[in-house]
C-alpha cells in the first residue's frame, strides 16, 4: 500500500511551532502510516525530533515559496490566509485542510476566530476534518543535549516585538533579588539579543547555546522568567515552574495552561502589539509583582 504524504505550514517560530503540537499528534494518531513534513523555518531542526510527530523538516521561510510539490495532502497551520493557503494550493497537493478563505477560493474549511487561543484554533482545524485532538498535549521530550546549567534560574528578557518586551532594567532587579537570595541565575536570548541579555546583569547564555541546550537547560531549570515568547511555551512544554509578564495580546491568545505551575500577570488591558516599544500593560507589571511571583514558587519543593 503506497505511503500518503502530508505537508503541514507554520514557519514561524518556537512558540507558534509549540501551539501546533496537539494538532500535528492529531495528525500522526490519526494516519499514522502516512509521511509528515513539516515546512517550517530551518533553526527550528533541533525541536522538530522532540515533538515525535514529524518524518521530515522541509526548510521554508515566512510565507516564501514552498519547495514541495504533490503531496496528497497539505495542512495550512501557519494562518488563514489568503497568502499561506495560494502557497500551499501552488504545491499542487491532492487535498487542502485550512480555515476558509473566499478572497482565496477556498470555503471548505471552518471559519476563523481572531480571539481564539492559539492551541484551540489549531486543534479545532483538524478535528472539523475528523481528527480527534487533545488540547492537553504541549509536553516535549529532553533533548540528549546536556543542559548548561541545571537547576538554574532561567530568566529570558527577549520577544519578537518590542511591545512584548518587559524593560530589561525590570529583568534585571527581579534577577538581583534572586541573586541575593541565593540562586544561580542564567539569562537566554539568541544572538541578536545578546546586549538586552548583558543588560540584566547576571550569566548570559544568549546567542551561546543550540535550541536542544535551551530546550535542556529549560527542562531542568528551577524557575523561567519571562515575557509572552518562545521560552514561556519551553517552560510549558516541560513543566517547568515560571512566572511570564503579558502584554499587549492577552493570555486568552497565547498563555500557558491553567493551573499552579504557571503564574500569568497580565492587568487585563491590551494597546497595540505592533508598537516599537512596551504598552502602557506591560508596564502595569512591576519588578515587586514579579519578584513576590518568582519567591512564591520557590518555596514550593523543587521536582
């Protein structure tokens, strides 16, 4: 019996790819025998493997051309259109799951919710086409990749956007307080956040180690400290302890789970998250609120 081939889009980033992973477990659980690419950005390579659910990472970056051709099946995870879908429908695959589209001639589909979470949006794509989904479904395995520094307090300044970013100087007291406290801190970003990374004060690993390390030194961290980024879906991921600081979107879009292991501080407004600089939100957020957070998980026995 011929092999089916299945081509899913999101070339994104970490925290995107890591939403997805209860849809693409979807996907694997209900055709198990079928090979499933994943088109995603290539520094991604080393997360791939530990989501146990993808054959193959096809290199594609954000809304480019996509150099596969004829797959059986191509499943647009990265929006909804109208530009990822005619990128997809360019592949030529034999069908196309996505949410519906007109403006790109395609109304199959469900219909989209702009203030949908995130993880929900992608599970109730693929249950419309009769997957069976579990939104629960965030853990990774640990890399094989030794871990830079276990135990540590991980405290990750860094986000996409500038509106997204807590002051680094805020970071940066939250760190000293633990510092003072007795815990090893460590500060991640990548390389082009290597100056916000130094600005905390404290070790900084940014621009120092693969994604499998900081997949690794997340796992085994004591604390994640962060904004709404790539490190906070990391903390969830493996169960790791943290404490993130929202704004501008809200935690309803893209927050952790509920329940003890993640505090969420949000002050329950929004401004725009395309500004150059953090919103009147993210700043309602002091460094007492986050310390007192940060102090409170501490005193809870560490795994």
């Amino acid at each position: 019996m011929a092999v089916s081939r299945v081509l899913v889009l999101r070339a994104l980033g970490v925290g995107d790819l890591l939403t997805a992973v209860p849809a693409l477990r979807a996907i694997r659980r209900g055709r198990p025998g079928d090979h499933i690419t994943l088109a995603a950005p290539a520094w991604l390579a080393d997360l791939v493997p530990l989501i146990g659910a993808v054959d193959e990472l096809l290199p594609a970056g954000e809304l480019e051309p996509i150099r596969a051709r004829g797959e059986d099946l191509a499943v647009n995870m990265h929006g909804c259109g109208p530009r990822s879908h005619c990128l997809l429908k360019a592949t030529g695959p034999g069908r196309l799951w996505a949410y519906a589209n007109p403006v790109a001639g395609f109304a199959d589909g469900p219909r989209w919710r702009e203030d949908e979470h995130e993880v929900a949006r992608w599970c109730r794509l693929v249950e419309w086409y009769g997957l069976r989904p579990d939104p629960r479904d965030l853990s990774l395995a640990v890399p094989d990749a030794p871990s830079p520094a276990p135990g540590a307090i991980v405290v990750h300044p860094g986000g996409k956007s500038p509106a997204r970013r807590w002051p680094a100087g805020r970071f940066a007291e939250v760190a000293r307080a633990l510092a003072a406290d007795g815990h090893e801190i460590v500060v991640t970003g990548n390389a082009a956040e290597e100056s916000l990374a130094e600005a905390v004060g404290c070790r900084s690993l940014a621009g120092r180690t693969s994604l499998a390390e900081l997949c690794a030194l997340i796992a085994g961290a004591r604390l994640v400290i962060t904004g709404d980024t790539g490190a906070a879906h990391l903390a969830t991921a493996y169960g790791t302890p943290s404490v993130i600081v929202f704004g501008p979107i809200p935690p309803t879009r893209w927050g952790p789970p509920p329940g003890p292991r993640h505090t969420v501080l949000w002050p329950g407004t929004t401004s725009d998250p395309d500004a150059d600089r953090p919103g009147p939100e993210l700043l309602a957020t002091t460094p007492a609120m986050v310390l007192a957070a940060a102090r409170a998980h501490l005193r809870v026995p560490a795994r």
